[in-house]
C-alpha cells in the first residue's frame, strides 16, 4: 500500500469551505488563527530551545494545529481535557498560563509539579486540563471516567480525549470505547491519525482502511474528517459535543493529518519516510489553507501576519527568560504531591537525605521497603 493518501474528507481536498460556520464570527476565525500562529511559534522556539541543550526533551505538533485549534474552540470551559503531548494549542487555548506551559519544559521552582514530570506534560486542574501521561492510552478511559461523572452529577460538561493512531492499539482505547458506548458517557474521542507512531506507519499498526470505522464496533458514530481544515475539525467537533450534551453519548473523531516534524527531539524521521512524502503534505500545511480562506473572507492582510508572529514571539522570549532565571525546585519537592499523605517507607528516606545534607549519621541505611 502506498504511504502517500489521498486525504478522504467531509469537506473539500484542496480548498477549505467558503462560509462561516455555525458557532463562530468573523472575529473568532481570526482568533483561531492567532492560536495556530502561536502554537507553531511555540514548537519551533521549543525544539530550538532543546537543540540548544535548554530543554532535556520536546514533542511537537507541527503540521497538527488545526486538529488542535478547531476542537479547542468547539469546547466550553466547563468542558475537560484529557490531551497527549502533542496538543500544546489545547491547553493555551483553554487558558493554561503560557508560564505555566514553559516552566514545565524547564521543570523549575514555579512548575506546577515542580519538575516531576517530563517536558510537555503540562497539567492545570484550574482549567479542567488534566496532567498528561507518557503512557499511551491512558487518558482514554481517565476521560470516560470523567464524562461518565459528569453524567452523574448532571452538570452538562462533556469530556474530551487526544490520543494517536498508535493510541488505538492500545487496550484502553478498547476498553474505553466500550465503556462509554455501552454507558452513553459524554465523551468525544478525538483521534488524530497523524499517519506515525514514532516509526511505524499506520497502515502497520491496524487491518483496518480507515480508523474511524472501529466506532461501529462498539456501538458509536464514528466519522473521519479532514484534520488539516480547521473549519471541518470545528464543525465536526461542535456536532459530537452537541450530540453529548443532549445525551445521546460518545463519538469517535478521526482527524486525519500528517507529523509534518519528528516524533520528538528524540528521533529523525529521515530513517523511517520519504522526502516526498513529506512534502507532499507540506503542501497542505492547515496554516497555509485557513489563511487561504481568511484571505478569500478578507481577514487576512501580511501587516496583522507579522503582528500577530511578532507578539507570539515576544511572549514567548518573555516567558523563556522568566523560567530560566528561576531555581531548580528544592530537593524536599521530591516527596511531595506523590500520595495524599507520606507513606513510612518515603518519610524514612527524606529523613536519610536531611541527614545526610546536615551530615549526620543515616537513621535508615540499607532499608529499602520497595
Ligand atoms: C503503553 C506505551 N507503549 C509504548 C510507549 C512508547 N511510545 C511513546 S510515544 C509512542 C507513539 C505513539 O503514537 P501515536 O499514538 O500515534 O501518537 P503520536 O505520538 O503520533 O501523536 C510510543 C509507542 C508508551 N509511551 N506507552
């Protein structure tokens, strides 16, 4: 089978739709590009920022934006987020403070769990944002649960989860699929087929054509969308919420797009694709085409361009340089926020470590409980 596809969409191939969608204004299609603009300003200063050996580690989601910004914008506020590390433009739109998101990629005093976590696993409970988990798949029953909550306590939010086209093989998107279908939870599951799991293509990753038919199985409506418009992700976004919260339950979203960059800092894509491919799908960046459109909608001039990279750019340095000038957390963090309470065995070792800081003898030496 050919790496290269045809992008099978709900809407058009080449150009995105010429009318304003339902639920948006003029003024919010502006936004929205301002946010894909900063969510590319973003990665690009990120990836430099650990080439330079700032930073330990980086994912991006170059080539992704409007998977990210037209689902963002379907959501309200009272709506959760269960994200991958590849959504970054989520959690600023949802409202994650930009030092909030930077100061967890230098894990330093002010990072919200003060550098246990690795780079780009932002969490924010204040705006329903939940901490992002290295391992695949979790997140997709952490939003079942949730939305099945919400059901419960009646409060008419719906919960949302990202995960990849590798997510799919894993045992809890099976299980929460089931789960929500058979439960009717609130629960949209956005899927972004970004055609890699680190180095395996899809098609090596499931028998099946196309992702989104797998919601058939379970019991759900299942469509696949063109993950590079952003008016299709909004609109199609917008139905699944709607259908939600009128308690009709889940939806499967396959928002099918391209890793235009590598997987993470940590791998090179040149060992795994072609150039052609590649640039294949440069060529429908979903920067380029939504400009395409503002520009048709007369929204779009080169001026509000540069302003609009200028200030994401200034925000960014800004936020840089703030985190870099503050400390590394203190070792004591270490045991905090781990359990509600300390267990013995960890209050022994803090205890060994003040020991030994003040250089005392060790109270503990040579247990090790675990
Ligand atoms: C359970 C589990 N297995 C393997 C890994 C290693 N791993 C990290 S990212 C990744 C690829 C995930 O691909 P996909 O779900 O398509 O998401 P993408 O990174 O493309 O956004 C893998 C296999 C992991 N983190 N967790």
């Amino acid at each position: 089978m050919s790496m290269i596809q045809e992008v099978p969409t709900m809407t058009t191939k080449e150009k995105p739709q010429r009318a304003i969608p339902e639920g948006l204004t003029p003024f919010d299609l502006k936004q929205m590009y301002e946010a894909m603009i900063m969510t590319r300003e973003y990665d690009e200063r990120c990836f430099k920022l650990q080439r330079q050996g700032r930073i330990g580690f980086y994912a991006g989601s170059f080539g992704e934006e409007a998977c990210q910004i037209g689902t963002a914008f379907a959501l309200e506020q009272k709506d959760w987020i269960f994200s991958s590390y590849r959504q970054p433009g989520v959690a600023m739109h949802r409202g994650v403070p930009l030092q909030t998101m930077v100061n967890n990629l230098f894990g330093n005093a002010e990072d919200i769990v003060q550098g246990k976590q690795m780079p780009v696993h932002y969490t924010h409970k204040a705006h329903h944002f939940l901490s992002i988990s290295s391992v695949i798949g979790t997140q997709v029953i952490q939003a079942v649960g949730c939305a099945m909550a919400a059901k419960v306590k009646k409060d008419d939010a719906v919960a949302i989860t990202y995960f990849g086209d590798g997510g799919t093989s894993s045992n809890d998107f099976h299980s929460g699929m089931n789960f929500a279908a058979a439960m009717k939870a609130p629960c949209i599951f956005a899927l972004v087929n970004n055609q890699y799991a680190i180095s395996i293509p899809v098609q090596k990753q499931t028998g099946v054509e196309v992702l989104a038919d797998k919601a058939k199985a379970y019991g759900m409506p299942g469509f696949q969308v063109d993950g590079n418009d952003i008016l299709a992700v909004y609109k199609a976004t917008r139905e699944a919420i709607l259908r939600a919260r009128r308690g009709e339950g889940p939806t499967l979203l396959e928002l099918k797009t391209y890793r235009a960059g590598p997987h993470s800092s940590s791998d090179d894509p040149s060992r795994y694709r072609s150039k052609e491919e590649t640039e294949y799908w440069l060529k429908r960046d979903p920067i380029a085409l939504f400009r395409e459109y503002l520009t048709e909608m007369e929204l779009w001039t080169e001026a509000w361009e540069t302003e609009i990279r200028e200030n994401a750019q200034a925000r960014l340095s800004e936020a840089i340089k703030i985190a870099e000038s503050l400390p590394q957390p203190a070792w004591e963090t270490l045991f905090d926020d781990v359990y509600s309470y300390v267990p013995q065995a960890l209050a022994d070792q803090k205890e060994d470590i003040l020991a030994h800081e003040s250089g005392l003898e060790l109270t503990n030496e040579g247990e090790f409980p675990l």
